[in-house]
C-alpha cells in the first residue's frame, strides 16, 4: 500500500488563542466596568473559593491576589505583542472582547467609546501584518453587573442586553472581523457554572434547572448573534464554542460503557447539538425528566434557534476523559474544570492533566461524523513550569512534543476525511491560567516575565517553541 502523504490543506488557519481577562490587564482603563473575573481570587485555591457558599463576588484586597487586573498589561503592550505573532506567521489570532469595555455595566444604551476604539487598534495592527482576527464575543467575562443584580445567565432580561452588546460589536466592527464565536466553553457549565453563567450553584438540587434555563438563554442570545452577524456582516462565519474531552469507558462492563456514553451525550454533545442542529436533542428528554428540570421556553424561541445555527465549531481539547460508573476505590484524575478516573495508558501534564494526542483524533471524528460542519480546534497546549536558563533560553521540548503529537493527530484526523479550518494554540503567549489564577501555569511561545506573587518586569523573551512554531506554520504543517 502506498504511503499517505499526510497534508494541511491550503489556507489552513494556523495561530494562537487568548482571552481578554487573562491578559489585557487596564481592568480599569478607558471606562471598563467589572466583570466576573475581575473578582476570582489568584493561586490554586481560586476554584474552591468560588465554590463557597456565599461566596460575595466582591474585591478583598486584604485577602486575595486579583491577577487577572494587571494581566500581562497587553492593554498596553499590543503592539509588540502583535509583532511577536507576526513573527511566527499567525494566519489568524484568536482573542476575545472584554463585554465590559463596550458596555461596563452590560445594561446600559449605549455603547463606550473607548472600549471601542481598543478593539479598533487591535484589529487595525492585526491587519497591517495579514492576521485575521478570531473574535470569541463572551470568554468568562460577564458584566459584574448582570451577576450581581440579575442573576447572570438565569435571568431571560440578559438575552437583551447581549442581543444589544452583539450588535454594537457587529455594526463597529464589520469590515475588520470576519470570524466570530459566541460562548467560550458553553458547556464548561455543567460543572462549573460561575465563570461562564455568572452564578453559583447555592442547592445541589436546583443545580440542573438553573444551569439548564441559563443554557436555553444562551441558545436563544447565540441564536441572536448568527442571525445578526449573517445580516449585518454578510460572508462572515460564526461559531460556537465547545470544551470537549472523548469520554473512554473504564473497561468493557456495559453499565460503564453506558454510563460513558451518557457523560459524553450530556457534556460534549449537547450543547453542539442545539448550536448545529437548531433543536434539543431526543436524549435531552429523558435527563430533563429524571432530573426535574422545566424550561421556561417563550413562544418563537424554538423557531428562532432552528432558524439560527452555527457557520462551524470551535472548540478546545486538552484531555481525555476516563470514567466509571462506581468510581470507588479508583485514583481520579483533575482534568479541564471535571473530573474522571485515571487512565493507566495516558501521562499526565504538571496539573494532572492526561495527554492524548489520540484522543484529539478521535474526537475530531466523533464531531464531523455528528455535525458534518467545518471544525476548528480554537485551543490545544500544555500548562507547563518554565525555566529560564541563565543565558535567557528557555527550552521547552516539552511543549513542542506536546504540539507536534497534537497536530500529528489533527493530520490523521483530516486524512480520515475530518474537514478541520484551523488550529489555534491556547496560551501563545503566556498569561494568567483561568482555573487557577497563577501565573506560573504557562503555555506560550512567548515567555512574559511575571510571577504568581506578582513579581516581574512583563519582558517578553522567545521560548524554543517560538521558533519551532513558525517553522511549522511556514511549512504549513510539513515541519513539525
Ligand atoms: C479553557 C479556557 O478551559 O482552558 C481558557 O477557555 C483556559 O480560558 C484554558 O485558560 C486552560 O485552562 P487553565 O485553567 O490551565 O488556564
């Protein structure tokens, strides 16, 4: 048999991946108001602290570090950021838009000039060098307003606001961005509510009805946004987002492989499949009656999502996940804001996290053999500790092995007849982790001096991965 000869195909979107809170910093420059992660505490305990009950969504200065305020400061450093892309050959950069620099209380009428004309420079020094920009419209950055007085997501009243903020978005930045995204990791809720629904969960027994009503909210407001982005940005494609991890049986017993099967249906599928094919899907029936859940469903908004569906899906891929129905007795794993049990064929990265490259294939055939849509891998790496040797170096082979296994799969995957747009790597420069607040978790190709007690001078310095990436997007996959 001949060998295939395994390709990217032409006009591959190769980049790297951000968000807003994690790395702008100017938390209260140019009118910003307060959003959610303005108020998640720094260090490992950022999770549990959230999980409090009670926990206030206040700023406590005399307790915590707020990381995420001065972020790696690209609020001011863009530019030389953006030529550090550019180095590298960044076809496209995927960001976010901070809500609260458009609208710092997410309700108001109008729209802040100066969170605006930010984005105007951002996307104006893209452009200069040929990157196009991936806009990712909500990544775990919700008014704090709308938590605080409405309730994030519960409430039906932030579908408005939203609908408002997408349009002023839209309208502004027409002939500048061509590539959108609604929700960051829709998904992420199920487990982890607060940082995407702007609410805890107080009783574990409204948990599901709350998080599920938020879900139909975001349908709806997501369902606004392709509409919207279709009729005022004609030729623009518009995604979801979906944090998704293949769900592997512990072993071959049935009742496991059952159990599996409705872990993945319920956490990786849903949420796509409504985004996709516009209706909630036939298993959905069963859970929502089994766990209480009623849906406060207006009349058109049925029509509306069907109506509305997604252009492609975006989505991010760290790890697997193992699972058992009786995890009793069994180690478990700390994965991407869930838990399963722990994989004795899989290593494991600094946080725990399991490294699947395999993995990434099989889910990449899993989504096109479902939806059939172009798919997009929006955020892939490896939280690692760096170490800058005394020459300035830093080597991080593990990163690139890291890298490489992953986009070997993503080329099996698309010689598996997978139609993959692109692939942009979480974390290209480094900047503050979201589950934990530090800033030693770090991912980039691009080192920035500063340390999870704050220290640091923000210099930035090229990693050994930084030289190897840009061969590889220069090669267009072929020298990895
Ligand atoms: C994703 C998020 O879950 O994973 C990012 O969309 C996040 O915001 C990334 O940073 C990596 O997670 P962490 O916790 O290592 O920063």
């Amino acid at each position: 048999m001949n060998a295939i000869h395994k390709k990217f195909p032409e006009g591959f979107l190769w980049g790297g991946a951000t968000a807003a809170n994690q790395m702008e910093g100017g938390f209260h420059e140019g009118n910003k108001g307060l959003n959610i992660a303005d108020v998640l505490p720094g260090g490992k305990e950022r999770l549990n602290v959230l999980k409090k009950p009670g926990f206030n969504f206040e700023i406590d200065n005399e307790k915590y570090s707020y990381p995420n305020h001065e972020g790696i400061d690209f609020y001011h450093r863009y530019k030389e950021d953006i030529a550090l892309f550019a180095e590298m050959g960044f076809k496209v950069y995927r960001m976010s838009i901070a809500w609260t620099r458009i609208f710092p209380n997410g309700n108001e009428l109008e729209a802040n000039e100066e969170g605006l004309a930010f984005y105007d420079r951002i996307f104006d020094e893209l452009h200069k060098y040929g990157i196009e920009p991936v806009v990712t419209i909500s990544h775990y950055e919700m008014p704090l307003n709308l938590v605080k007085n409405y309730g994030g997501w519960r409430s039906r009243e932030v579908v408005t606001f939203f609908e408002r903020y997408v349009h002023a978005i839209f309208n502004r930045y027409k002939d500048k961005v061509k590539y959108w995204m609604t929700f960051n990791e829709i998904n992420s809720a199920l487990h982890f509510p607060i940082m995407s629904m702007g609410f805890s969960v107080e009783k574990e027994e409204d948990k599901y009805q709350s998080i599920f009503q938020g879900f139909h909210h975001q349908f709806v407001a997501s369902s606004i946004a392709v509409k919207a982005c279709h009729e005022i940005i004609p030729g623009a494609k518009i995604g979801c987002m979906i944090l998704v991890a293949p769900v592997y049986s512990y072993d071959c017993n049935p009742e496991n492989v059952m159990y599996s099967l409705q872990e993945e249906q319920i956490f990786n599928f849903f949420c796509g499949d409504i985004h996709v094919r516009g209706e909630y899907p036939a298993y959905s029936r069963r859970f929502f009656k089994e766990h209480n859940i009623t849906l406060d469903i207006h009349e058109g908004d049925l029509e509306l999502i069907k109506e509305n569906t997604v252009d492609y899906i975006g989505f991010s891929y760290y790890m697997s996940l193992t699972q058992k129905k009786d995890k009793s007795g069994l180690e478990t794993t700390p994965g991407n804001l869930f838990e399963g049990v722990k994989n004795p064929f899989l290593k494991a990265s600094d946080w725990g996290w399991e490294i699947d490259p395999t993995g990434l294939r099989i889910i990449l055939n899993k989504l096109y053999d479902r939806y059939q849509l172009p798919l997009f891998v929006v955020e892939n790496g490896l939280g690692a500790y760096d170490k800058v040797e005394e020459d300035g170096s830093i080597n991080d082979d593990y990163r690139i092995d890291y890298l490489r296994s992953h986009i070997e799969a993503m080329c099996e995957a698309i010689e598996d007849g997978v139609d993959l747009m692109g692939y942009t790597s979480w974390g290209c420069i480094d900047l503050v982790s979201a589950s934990t607040g530090e800033f030693s978790k770090r991912y980039g190709f691009i080192y920035v001096d500063k340390h999870d007690d704050g220290s640091g001078t923000l210099e930035r310095k090229k990693k050994k991965s930084f030289y190897w990436y840009k061969d590889v997007i220069f090669s267009n996959g072929e020298g990895l």
